[in-house]
C-alpha cells in the first residue's frame, strides 16, 4: 500500500481518483511554503525528498508543514531530516530538493551547484536542469523526459529514456510546466493530471505505457497540467 503526496491545491476531483485506486491507501496535501515562489509553492517534487528512507525538507518548512510531514514518517517509516540551506523564490534558491530519483539504482540525478548538502552527496548525475525532478517521470524502469539535459544524464546511466514533446503541459503562472510535475508512477502505474484527449504529451505517455504493459490513470479530465507532481510512498507501518 501507498500513501499519495500532492499539492494542497490538488482537485479534490484528482484527489478522489487516487483514492479510489486499490494501491492507495491515504492522499497527503502538503502546504505551501511562502518561501518559494506561489505558482510552485505547493508543489510537492520543490518541497521534499524522499530517499534512502529520509524525508528532506527545509528545516522552516519542516516546522510549518510538521504535522503532514510527521505523519507521512511514521506511515511509512521515514526519519525526517530538516535542512538549513539558502532558500528564496529566486532560481536556483528554490531547487534544492528538486531531484530525480532512480530508486532502482539507489541514485539521484539533479544540479549539484542547487542541492542542499545533504544530497549533493547522493547525487551521482549532474544535468544543467536544476528542477530536475519536475521534468522528468520515472516509470518502467524508464527516464520520460523533453529535457536534453535530463536525457543525457539518464543515458550516462544506462537508463532507458523516451522523449516527448513536452510543449503542451500547463503550469499556472508559467509559460510552461514540465512532465514530472503532471504526473507520479508506482509499481506499473502511471498517473496524470490530465488526459490524452487534452495534450500531445498525455498523448505519448498513454503510447509509453500501452507499449510496456502498465496502466494510465488520468486524474483529471483536462489538460495537462504541472502541479508538483504526485510522490507515492510505501506504507511500511501498519
């Protein structure tokens, strides 16, 4: 069983779906962090990590969040780790936990010069991409990304990559959003915030995942849209 984390301004609609799904057991909202700019305040793949059962997080996020952050710990067995680091809305002061995660490989690919210390030294790929975590999805063993940079340092992996267009995902406030953040994956599911009907990009996952057997939820019946991503988190606690 899974806990699902998400944005506090995650559809209800959206927040109805996961919880339909047999795997899921509890959706979290995380709250915004006034420190970081509001169009991505909420958005969980800025707020924390999640890796080699810690949860990093800002140590004055951490205070204001402490009862979602708490909770999701003991479900799932995490110890939390707060983090004093140079944070602002300004690039690259709101990246440091912003991180793609290769759990099969027990690696992280991210912008060094952006992390906080702690995962800087977990972190094994470089990429110029600082918001690594919101432009790719990892599912199937695979890197989905529109990033060259992304591609690049997936690819020094070994790990399999499939592009997209990745020109047509919605991120309020922005000119654009990015793949990880409209969309999470478990097991052999993939989730969107969106639909193929809506978006090219919805479109080629929905194709990604018909060619490697695994099921596409779509969370809402619109457009793609970028809202921090959806980390799941297996309950080890029960």
């Amino acid at each position: 069983m899974y806990l699902a984390i998400v944005g506090e301004r995650c559809p209800d609609s959206a927040v109805g779906k996961l919880l339909s799904l047999p795997d899921v057991s509890d959706v979290i909202k995380l709250p915004a962090d006034r420190q970081i700019a509001e169009p991505i305040a909420d958005h969980p793949d800025s707020l924390i990590c999640i890796f080699e059962n810690k949860l990093y997080a800002h140590s004055e996020y951490a205070k204001s969040a402490l009862r979602e952050l708490s909770y999701i710990c003991e479900k799932a067995s995490l110890e939390l780790c707060p983090v004093d680091c140079e944070r602002s809305c300004r690039y690259p002061l709101d990246c440091g936990f912003n991180v793609l995660i290769l759990p099969d490989l027990h690696q992280l690919i991210g912008r060094k010069k952006s992390l906080c210390e702690p995962l800087k030294s977990f972190c094994t790929a470089n990429t110029n991409q600082g918001y690594a975590g919101c432009t790719a999805l990892y599912a199937g063993g695979t890197v989905i990304t529109a990033d060259p940079s992304i591609k690049a340092a997936s690819q020094a992996f070994g790990i399999p990559v499939y592009s997209i267009s990745g020109n047509d995902i919605s991120l309020p406030g922005y000119n654009e959003g990015f793949i990880g953040g409209a969309g999470g994956s478990f097991d052999k599911t993939v989730c969107l915030f969106g639909s193929p009907e809506y978006s090219q990009s919805a479109r080629e996952v929905k194709d990604f995942c018909k060619r490697n057997s695994l099921s596409l939820i779509c969370l809402e019946d619109a457009p793609l849209t970028d809202r921090g991503g959806v980390k799941f988190v297996e309950i080890k606690k029960w």
